[in-house]
C-alpha cells in the first residue's frame, strides 16, 4: 500500500467507522475497552429525574459536563430541561454547533479569545448562552467582547453571579462583593443579570447524609445573606441555580434554588453509589460501564485490557459490575488487575469482565463514543453510537 | 444562522484550525489549558537518550504510548531508533497508517476481530509488526489470523514471549512456560521467534536507587533463567527487549537486554523527576507543559482552568514550574487550587501559570494535539502542532 500516510482526523474517522458497522450485532461482539450505555437504565434515570424536577415545580438544567454530548442534551430537553450547563467555552461551541439549543457555561472565562469565540456565537448561532461570574474584570470582559462582535441586543447574554457556597474554589466571598457584581452587570445592556450561581462541588461526596445536610445548611445561609444583601439594595435575584446529585435534595426541598445543575445521575459511578442514600431522593442505576476483556492470566490473578486511558481514577478505582467477586486492582494506563478469594473464580482468558467507573465525567473525557446497548449489558444489542461531541473541549 | 448541526469530527476539525492559526504567534497568545512541548528541552532529551543507546551499543525502540504521535516517533526514528512500541492494536494502526514503519504492540491482544485487523495491515501496510504473547490461546489466534487474512510469507510478523520479571501483571510466570510458548511460535512458519519481552513497569517508579538495583537484580535472574532453560533446549534467545526511563541504566549494564523501550525519557513528568538519580544515566528535562490561566482568585487562593482534564493525577498531582512558590491542590476536573506561603505570591487573575503533569502518558492522552513552543516557554514562538494520532486508540 502507497496511500498517503492518514491524517489524526482520518483515524478518528476510522474507529468511528469501525463502531458504526456494529450498530445491530450482540453486544458480545463489542471490542474492548468500550465506554457503554445501558440505553433502559439510563432512560430510567432521566425519567425519574425529570418526575422530580417536576414534583418540585423546579427547573432542570443538566450538567452537560458529564456526558458532553449533544443527543444526550437533546433526550434531557425533550423530557423537560430547559437547557444544560457547561464548564468551557468550547464545550458550550460544540453542543451549540451540534444544535443545542440553551447552554450555560456555569464557570469563569477570562481569556479575551474565548470570550470572543462566545460573543461571535451569541451573534450567530440559534442558542441562547450563559455564563457565571465572580469578578469585575470577567465582567468587563465580557461585554468588551459582545461590543467587539456588534453584540448590541439588550440582555444578549445571560449573567450569573457565582458565589462561593462552601467549596472554596470559585465565587464571591461576600454578600458585599456579590452586589458589586450585580450592579456591575446591570451596566451593561448587552448582559442580562440573571441570578446567582450557587453549588457546592465538595458537598456532592460527602459520605453521610448529615455531613451533606450540614455542608448544604451552611450554602443556603450563604445564599440567603447575598439575596438579602441584594434585596436591601432594591435588587431581586431572578433564579438561583446549581445542585448536584448529591445533594439535590436538600437544594429543592430549599425554596431557595429554582434551577437543578445535576449531572451524574444520567450515568450514577462508583463514587455516588458509595454514597449514603437520602430520603426522598430518586434512585439512580449505574447505566455507564467500561466493557473489558480477559487478557492474561496468572496463577492468582487475571489482568484485563482497561487501565487509567479507559476510566478515570481521580475519585477511585472501578468496581467490577461483573463477573461477580472480583476486586480491581491498579494495573496501571492500559491494564487492570483482577483478584478474587479462591482462584477457580477468576475469569478465563478472552472472557469478558464489566467495569463500573469511579468517576464518570473523566471518563467519558477518554472516549470519542458511547456504545448504547439495549436490553441489557449480558444478551442485549448494540442501537447506537452516540459521538461525545465535546470531549476534550478543555478550552 | 440555519447551517446543519456540525458532527463531532467537524468540532475536533474547528478547534485544530483554531489551533493551527496560532503557529508563528508568541506562546503568551495560546489558548488555556494547552498541552505544551517545549521543543528545545524534549530535542536535547532526544539527543541524550540516542547518545546513551548508542554508546552502550544498543537498539532504542522508546515507547510510543508516552506520545502516541506519527511526528514524534518519525523523530525518534531519524535519530537511531529501530521503530517504536505500542500497547495497543489501534494505537499500531494509528501509527502505522500514519507512516510509522516498524511497530511493536509489547502488549497481549486477545480479541479475534483485533488480530484480523492486525493481520490486514501486516498485508496491506508498509510496516514491519511485532506483538507480544503470554499464552498459547494468544499464539493461536494469531496465527489464525494471519491465515485468514491470506498472510503466508515466513516469519510475517516477530512475536516476543512476555515473561513476568517482577510486576505480576501480563507475562509468562516460569521458565517452562516461557519456552513451551516459544516452541509454540516456532510451529507457525508466519510467526518469527522475536525473543523476550522483560519489562518491569513497577520499578520504574521506585524511588531510591537502591530499590530499583533490587528489583532489577531479581528481573535480570528471571531473564537468565529463562535463557538458561531455552538453551538447554537448544533455542538461542534472539533479543530481550525492555527497560524503562527510570532503569534503563540497569538493563542497559546487564549484558542482556539488547533493546530499550524508555518513553518518558521525552518528556520527564513530575513523578520520574521525584526518583533520585542513577549515576551514568542521562539527565533529562521537563519538556512537556499544561499551560493554564488564572480565572478566579479568593483572598487565600487563586484557581486556575487546569484539572483532572487537562492533566491525569494517577501519579500525582502536577508540579508548578512558574511562578515560582506555588503549591498545586485538586480542584476537579476542570480547576487546579494555587496556594502560597503568602498572600502576595498568588498569581492574579487572567495570569498563565505553567503545570508540569505528574504522569505524561496518561495526560498525552486527554489532548488531540500538542503545542510545539520554540524559544522557551516565557518569550518563545508556536512552532508547529503537533497531532497526537493515536489518542483515544485504547483498542
């Protein structure tokens, strides 16, 4: 063969191709690693979380961080959500390019360029954009680069104040600050304020329900100082937005939030299901599974083909989801470790072995695709595969 | 605008334009995060690494699963190296199909549909393969392979026996085992008894000098063993291939390994520079970089737009090369905490700050291209980007 040498581009479009021909085999004929959806357990989840949402009358707004796919944010809007939240710029360009209709970038951006990448796509995509906020010069920026673009519609952009809600990463420290924010935002035509941003990351894996009822009671005192604050300065705050699947509880049993960000319980990982469970809360399946493949064996161990590049391990290693017994150990980027108490339990050579990701959202930052299954992950069929638009949107 | 909702491939497509049109600009214009080669230090790192190969009169096959780049190994190769590994079928292919002529997967491939295409590009593709095996089932289903896809010429591809030195992952556990897999080989005409495959991937990582002499010393008695036992059996070994950028002293001195498969040597990541140093081996630098902004600030802490997406923790979090006097905390996966010894050392918002990756194979592998700096990363040029071919290619 004297073909030219193939471009990167080419050789995603290749595997990509390689999976398409699968759509209609058994899922046993599914190479591995492969990040796979459970098609009936994830559409369980997002029925049961559009049911809650509903009950308590609260907007939904999945975090789009978690699946980064734009057919998967079409599913969540179709059932209800009024859009999904993003962290990047690029992540919001991607979705909206693929035809998402309302996305909210629910972070700071101070990079001149990527605020006038947004500003060009508030201009001429049909999407309605958002971003949060928690400094005068995020702000400023911003409008900068709208007035840059001949962004001249009044409130072309929604604004959200971030405040810092416990976590201790972004957002404003202060009631005082928060106001100063808003006042500033309200000085600019083009930026609509638009509520604050408000979720605790840290809450969301807290072990107990009263560690996490005593993080979110601290959050909503936060909350309530800044509406305060605003409100003694002639100021509403139109809608406080965040919660995770965590907490979420708490967040709409508040009468505080009006929005839910929750993005993990389209998938559920390891890491939330090790989780004490909170009354009333939905009950989320893991739907997210990496399918792996026996290949060697030892006396008293079997290593498996997926390591670091097929799951992500910042929030712990994956469970085995089946076969039943084992224990995964780290076997490094490319291979895992498989033990189990009596050898004659370990996996055969070739057999195959499914894994449930400590962390989803890294995870499904490692794959281009999901592999949908439909009836189940032992004798179900593969229906589609469903690109992950944004992965590796970092910018 | 009404265009078409933009595929996936046409978003990876965008951003590498993007990407493209800022090579000739200062580095201080390029995007956050950025995967940044400072391309003086990996040159100088290649150097050394051809240099040391070259005086102990030994092959250097660097591991491509560090770079996972067709540019990169096409580099490697032009300095001495023999060709390159790989721990994936679809990480040859990638390479391959990208000009790569001589692949070696060091790793065990089962899966039949994986073989088939291995065997197809051993007809088709101007380059020479090698795979590793550790079990009979594994030899078979080669040799099947090639047959099926009409694959008939002599020793079409070299196979090496994977024998356990040390790790307890893949590899044959005993002497016996080893030569009835070569003998094994040898009954397939298309398979060529390549030689052994002894690499200890945990010592790479051991800190002192002294536990890595240890564990190499038990590594280079499990080769000779197996030497010994294929001798008596009239079987000359034809090569031991191995090593690592944190022993390849060792395996370089023993008088029996003939090929070096170091990768990190390329970049050195944060936890190969937390080894103390073996005397006689080259020195290599930091070459690869996370470029990140700060984009919020508190009183105590600064955050930065650089997480578990940008970087991989499986080894530690990253180091902060500049400024100078920054601790690196988790944020997540989209945020890196900054701290100082006081307040006034913090970074301020909208300012770079510059990461080197605890572990760089696994972070390579979150990023579709990397940004080629010439100069130095405070006043340097974007040279050239660089595509990372084989990213994602875990199958």
């Amino acid at each position: 063969m004297n073909a030219a040498p193939e471009t990167w581009l080419a050789a995603r479009e290749r595997c990509h191709a390689q999976a398409l021909a699968a759509v209609g085999q058994p899922v046993a004929s599914l190479e591995t690693p492969a990040l796979v959806i459970d098609l009936d357990a994830m559409e369980r989840n997002l029925q049961r979380m559009a049911s809650f949402a509903r009950a308590h009358g609260l907007r939904l707004r999945p975090h789009a961080k978690t699946h980064k796919s734009a057919e998967l944010a079409r599913q969540q809007m179709a059932l209800g959500a009024v859009g999904v939240c993003v962290q990047k710029t690029d992540e919001a360009l991607a979705l909206a390019h693929a035809g998402v209709t309302d996305v909210y970038i629910s972070n700071e951006v101070l990079a001149e360029s990527k605020l006038a990448r947004l500003a060009q796509a508030v201009r001429e995509l049909p999407c309605r954009f958002a971003l949060a906020v928690d400094s005068l010069l995020g702000i400023e920026r911003l409008a900068a680069a709208l007035a840059q673009a001949r962004v001249e519609q009044a409130g072309a952009i929604d604004v959200f104040v971030e405040i810092d809600v416990g976590h201790g990463r972004c957002g404003a420290s202060s009631p005082e600050e928060a106001l100063l924010l808003a006042h500033q935002i309200q000085a600019h035509p083009t930026l609509r304020l638009a509520g604050l941003q408000a979720y605790h990351g840290g809450a969301q894996h807290l072990r107990t329900a009263h560690e996490r009822d005593t993080a979110l009671a601290a959050s909503a005192d936060a909350v309530r100082e800044t509406m305060a604050q605003w409100q003694a300065a002639g100021l509403q705050v139109p809608l406080i937005t965040g919660a995770g699947t965590g907490t979420l509880v708490r967040e709409a049993g508040s009468g505080l939030w009006g929005e839910l960000q929750a993005g993990s319980y389209l998938f559920m990982d390891a890491d939330y299901a090790a989780n004490e469970g909170d009354p009333g809360a939905p009950v989320f399946e893991h739907a997210l599974f990496v399918k792996a493949q026996v290949i060697s064996r030892g006396a008293h161990h079997a290593v498996c083909d997926a390591g670091h590049k097929s799951h992500a391990i910042d929030s712990g290693l994956p469970t085995v989801a089946s076969p039943p017994g084992l224990q995964f150990a780290n076997g490094g980027d490319e291979h895992g470790l498989l033990r189990a108490a009596a050898p004659e339990q370990l996996p055969a050579l070739g057999d195959t072995v499914w894994l449930v990701p400590g962390h989803c959202d890294p995870t499904v930052n490692l794959h281009d695709f999901y592999v949908g299954v439909r009836g189940g992950l032992a004798q179900g069929v593969i229906e589609r595969i469903i690109p992950i638009d944004a992965r590796g949107a970092i910018r």
